[in-house]
C-alpha cells in the first residue's frame, strides 16, 4: 500500500494493490478514518454468522471516497488541503484508492474501464461537497 501525507503526517491518500492481498484479512484503512476498508481472501465454504449492523450516531464533517477498478485503468491525481499536488498513480484491475482528505483527479486510462464508487452519505449536492481545484 502507498500512503500520500500532508505535512502534519496525516494520511490523505492511499493507494491498496491487487498484489498487496497478502494473508486472510488486512485492514488498509486505520479506525479513525469514515471509510473503512479491508481485503479479504477466502476460500471456499468461508461464511460470517448471520448479523446486523445497529444504528449508533455518528459526526461526519466532510466526504472521504474511495474507487475499486474492476476493468480497465484510471490515472488519479492527488492533491494536499492547499491543493498541491502530491503525486500521480495509475490505478489497474484490482487497485483502489481512497481519498481521506485533500484533493484528486481521475483521468480514463482505457476504454470500456469499469470502477465501483464509494463514498459516505448523504450527499448534499456538488455546491455542498466540493470545490474545483485549478491547474
């Protein structure tokens, strides 16, 4: 996993491989974070016990998103809190990103690329989540 910080050391970004999937569960994303994300791998006849998830409050004061490529590639941008950018990855089949915080750009790579969004809600619309960061 590739981890883009601001200048506090705070993780804005990060990048999870297809190759990182090493072992039965890793988290990539630590608990203080609103998106949570883990890769597991299973074999055949794996199950959870049958569940829930309970309502419990919760403050989120700004979207976190992430994308899973499942075909094709995606070039992504990344940017800091002052919009200043980071660096660049090229995200293939089976990569994801997720954006913490700060700033990204997503450039089609490939025709026909299909990638699964995810990002807490509600959404409110652009005008009350985002601000367009000039090149």
């Amino acid at each position: 996993m590739k981890e883009y910080k601001n200048k506090n050391g705070d993780v804005l970004h990060c990048v999870y491989r297809l190759d990182d999937c090493q072992g039965d569960r890793v988290d990539f994303t630590s608990e203080d974070k609103y998106l949570q994300g883990a890769v597991m791998r299973m074999n055949e006849g794996k199950s959870f016990r049958n569940h829930k998830h309970i309502k419990c409050e919760r403050h989120i004061d700004m979207t976190q998103e992430t994308w899973v490529v499942f075909r094709g590639k995606v070039q992504v941008d990344y940017y800091d809190e002052d919009e200043k950018h980071m660096g660049t990855e090229i995200v293939n089949a089976g990569d994801c990103t997720i954006t913490f915080g700060g700033g990204h750009k997503f450039s089609c790579l490939s025709d026909d690329t299909l990638v699964y969004e995810f990002k807490n809600g509600p959404y409110f619309g652009r005008d009350a989540d985002k601000v367009f960061i000039d090149d």
